[in-house]
C-alpha cells in the first residue's frame, strides 16, 4: 500500500492523509463512537479494510457494517448477531457486523459485464437499456459471476444504537458502484449515516481517459446533467466535477437539512488505484481541483502491485521414462505423446520417442507431454489468461516464466501471453535458483506469486482468490491448503499445505533470495506461520505431476 498527500508527498498512513483526527476519539469510553462512512466509486472495501487495521492497531475497537449492501467479509471474522458482536468486540480488534447474508435487490450487474441475474431488479428502464447495450452478443456464462451478488445487508435501528455504544470506531459502507471507479448517485443516493463524523468519497483514477458508460455507474445521469456522450471520455476535470457535483456527486448530502444528521461531519476525497507516475500525476492533478474548492484529498495504491512468476526450469528427476515394467503400452496409453505439424496427435511417434528415451534411460521433461491433447502446460497459461482477461492488471501486474532453453513449446505459448522470459542456465542447482531469477526480473511489483507448470487444473479462480486473502487477510504470505484429502491427490495419497502456488510480499526478498538448492518456499512458509493465511482449494486443482504415474493418473 502507498499512501501520498495531494501535495505529493509520502504520507505515514490514511488518517494523516486524510487528516482524520484520532485524538479525540476516547478508546473504550462506550458513550463516544465515531462514525467514518465510505461512499462512492470502486475501493471502497480496500479503503475500509486498510482503515480497519491502521485503526486496530493503534488500539481502537473497530467495527464494519453497511447501511446498504457489502461483499461478505474475507479478512475480519463476521457475525448477524448484536449480542455476538458486543462479546467478540471484547476480544477481535476487528469485526464485522452486518444482517446476514443474502443475495442484492438492487445491484446485479457483475463489473466485468452487466448482466443482471434473474432474481436482481434493475432499478430504471433506462438503467435496463444500458445493461443491455453492453452485453448484446455476449454469452451471459462468459460474463456473470453470481458470487459477485453474494452480499451483507444493512443492520436495524436498534442493532446499530448497539454497536454504536461499543464501538470506539464504526467504518460503513455506504454507497455502490458495481466496483466500477466512478459513480453518479441516484435521488436516494449514498446512504450516509446521519451521524457520521466524516464522510470519504472514493474514486479510482482508472476512469480517466476511458469512456464514459465503461467506467461510471449511472453513467447517463452524467450524460444527461453535462450534455455529453456515453462515449466521452473521462477527464480530470469531469472527475473533479461529479466528485463534487450535490446534485448526483458524492458532496450531495453534505449541506441537507437530514433529521438527526452531524453538522460536524467533514469530507474528504479519497482518489484510488494511482499504480504508477501516469496515473499518480492525473490524481495530483484532480486534488490541486479539489484542493482549489477547499476539500482534503489523498492518493493511494491501496492494492499491491503482484507480478505471477511461473517456475518451469525443473529437471523432473522423478519423471523418468525408464520405469519397471512400462513399454510399447504404457506409452500409447499417454505416457508419451507427440504432435505432428499440422498439429494433430501422432501415437506412433510418441512410442517410438518413449522407446528411444528408454534406451537412452534418460529424463524427459514432463512439460513436453501431451494431455488431453494439448500440452501438460496449457492448463496453467489457460487459467492464467482467463483471470488476466477478467480482471486485468488490477490483480496480475506482471508475468515472468522461468524455464530453460530448451523448452520452446512452452516459450513460444508463454510469450505470445505476454509472459517475460527468463532463461535457469543451471536448473541442476534447484527451485531456489528459479526462485531467485524470477524475482531479480521483477519489475517495480511488491509482491510475487509463485506457481509451477505441472498443476494442469489450477483455475483462475484460484490465484484470484490468492490475491484477494492477500490483500485483505491480513499476513504478508498466502498458501494454499487442500480442503479434502483424498488418494487421487497425488502419489502420497495426500497434498500437505504451504504447497504451490503462494504469495509472498517482498518483505520477504531477502529471505527467498538466500534459499539453497532444491528448497523453496515453504521453507519461509514454515518459519513465519504467524504471518501466513491459508486458502481451502479444491484438492483436485493441487494435483501435481511428479512421475509417469501421475500423468497416467491425470
């Protein structure tokens, strides 16, 4: 996380660049609570989350909630019960507290498409048109995610009056965007608590330069107040001026006459996603704006920028052709498969390829075998391209494979990807030199993602899942663990944890670096279990392909 003022210099925390006062905030007084909430574009939950630790950790008993709908927790233990909310506040640093979860009445519009789920209702026919303008000719499988839907709902009056006596700090999200960077608020929009102390407005700088209707939700109610496109694209300027707008900007209700509303509530503007000097400069432009208008405004890469190294440089000393008892039929029933080059599978050279490395007794890459007609790699790349193509650099920042020369099947797929290469000129000396190549290639991320390339049914869910317990659960180390363990995991009849793939946050350079050998990251793994969260992962996406067996099996 990177936290800057709008002057441009570096800020220690949120609160200082926010400048929120913390110290007349009375810890455990349960008479004075003070109430933040967060309105606006996409980055509400990681501002909340961020806030949440800095707030905790400076000793403050913080509590989430939502006066409109939230994305169930990940990273903080959640309750629907007020009584279980006032004993766990004892004990938590953090909780979250939120009628229990159900699917959203009003939104339903995944933010990679916008197709609406049959139980969703869409809020105007104009909303209905626009929807629909952005998916004709799509494939509503290719473009809907119902976990996207799966949501925490508002708690009652009487609930919130008790988590407010208990609290020291309440965090609410209160606004939607369809995790889209911009937002137009509609009549009933946002919902501000009345008795919030401060009020932050979120908006990502990805917008700027894009289109209009790609980047806004509620795009039209832009259009039509400004007498512009759809298709216009987003400036400063027009970023500044929705910020602010009080009619269906997020400054609208900061002058209304609300019952019961704190006349002491302050603003502030949060501008998000600054990942690099292009975007960094558009936000400080955006801040002088505001800054112009009298308004306290801060920068933030509130996300860490991940670059996916893939280790393919192995020697597979376990994958020898020449095995006790195989030949002619084990190879024809996959142990060795070839392609001709019209692309087609071609058996009889795979026979005569696996007789020869027998005769040879020498090892051969796993990589080079064929599955299901395609290569043992494909998998992996597959699953890496659909989660590039879902969520783009917001998750992936960079790619780099590690393998060796040799491997040009796999080079050729990995570059044409967008992969960097990197070749282990000495793979005999083990992972850890692949792991030290890869991460001396990266760029300017903050955090790498290890995986390997014989985990043929790793998904793209997965290493999103990855990245987003590494963003919000709170550990600088992800690891993955199996959640059954059966005997078709793997020649062992089981997957232990800490396996691959896993994030590490460069914190760790230093350590990864100086590994030896054939020991990888687990090793760091295990040294520092306290900074390590674990995901479940179905125990079929862990298989790995370690001998002949393996691939038989796969």
């Amino acid at each position: 996380m990177r936290i800057w003022k709008s002057d441009g210099s570096s800020a220690a925390s949120l609160t200082d660049a926010l400048s929120i006062r913390k110290d007349n905030i009375a810890k455990g007084s349960k008479t004075d609570c003070c109430v933040i909430s967060v309105i606006g574009g996409g980055g509400k939950t990681s501002l909340l989350y961020c806030l949440s630790r800095e707030l905790s950790s400076a000793g403050f008993r913080v509590a989430l909630t939502t006066s409109t709908h939230m994305m169930i927790p990940v990273a903080f233990p959640w309750t629907d019960r007020i009584d279980e909310a006032v004993r766990m506040l004892a004990s938590e640093p953090v909780l979250v507290a939120s009628k229990i979860s159900l699917k959203a009445k009003h939104g339903g519009v995944d933010k990679h498409a916008g197709i609406p789920s049959e139980t969703v209702s869409v809020d105007t026919e104009k909303e209905r048109d626009y929807i629909t303008s952005l998916t004709v000719g799509r494939n509503e499988e290719d473009v809907y995610n119902p976990v996207a839907n799966e949501k925490c709902g508002a708690l009652s009056e009487e609930d919130y009056g008790v988590l407010r006596r208990e609290a020291d700090i309440i965090l609410v999200e209160a606004d939607g965007a369809r995790q889209l960077p911009l937002k137009a608020e509609e009549a009933h929009e946002p919902a501000i608590m009345p008795d919030s102390d401060y009020v932050i407005a979120v908006a990502g700088i990805d917008a700027v330069g894009r289109p209009l209707r790609e980047i806004c939700h509620r795009p039209w109610l832009v259009a039509d107040r400004y007498g512009l496109s759809l298709d216009a694209k987003v400036t400063e300027g027009l970023a500044a001026r929705l910020l602010t707008d009080p009619v269906i900007g997020q400054m609208k209700w900061l002058g209304a006459d609300l019952p019961g509303q704190n006349m002491r509530r302050q603003f502030r503007i949060l501008i998000n996603k600054a990942d690099d000097a292009g975007r960094r400069e558009s936000a400080f432009d955006i801040c002088r704006l505001l800054s112009g208008q009298g308004i306290i405004s801060a920068v933030t890469a509130l996300r860490d920028r991940v670059a996916l190294i893939m280790l393919a440089a192995g020697q597979s000393r376990r994958f020898l052709c020449c095995q006790a008892g195989q030949g002619k039929e084990a190879a024809e029933a996959g142990a060795g498969r070839h392609v001709s080059e019209d692309g087609h599978l071609d058996p009889a050279s795979a026979v005569s390829s696996y007789e020869q490395d027998c005769v040879k007794k020498e090892p051969q890459s796993k990589l080079e075998h064929y599955v299901g007609g395609e290569p043992l790699f494909a998998g992996l790349l597959r699953a890496v391209r659909e989660l590039m193509d879902k969520y783009g650099d917001a998750v992936i920042h960079e790619k780099i494979l590690v393998t060796q020369e040799a491997r040009r099947e796999l080079r050729r797929a990995a570059e044409a990807d967008g992969f960097k290469i990197v070749i282990n000129q000495h793979p005999e000396r083990g992972i850890s030199s692949s792991i030290k190549l890869g991460i001396s290639a990266v760029g300017d991320s903050e955090a790498y993602l290890f995986t390997v390339c014989d985990q043929p049914k790793l998904t793209g869910r997965t290493f999103y899942r990855l990245t987003e317990a590494y963003h919000y659960g709170g550990a600088s180390i992800v690891a993955v663990k199996p959640d059954v363990y059966s005997a078709e995991s793997g020649p062992e009849g089981k997957k232990s944890a800490g396996g691959s793939p896993n994030i590490f946050s460069c914190r760790y350079r230093d350590e990864l670096m100086s590994l030896e050998g054939d020991k990888g990251g687990k090793r760091v793994i295990r040294k520092h279990e306290d900074d390590t969260v674990y995901i479940e992962v179905p125990a079929e996406e862990l298989y790995d392909v370690d001998t002949p067996e393996d691939l038989r099996n796969l």
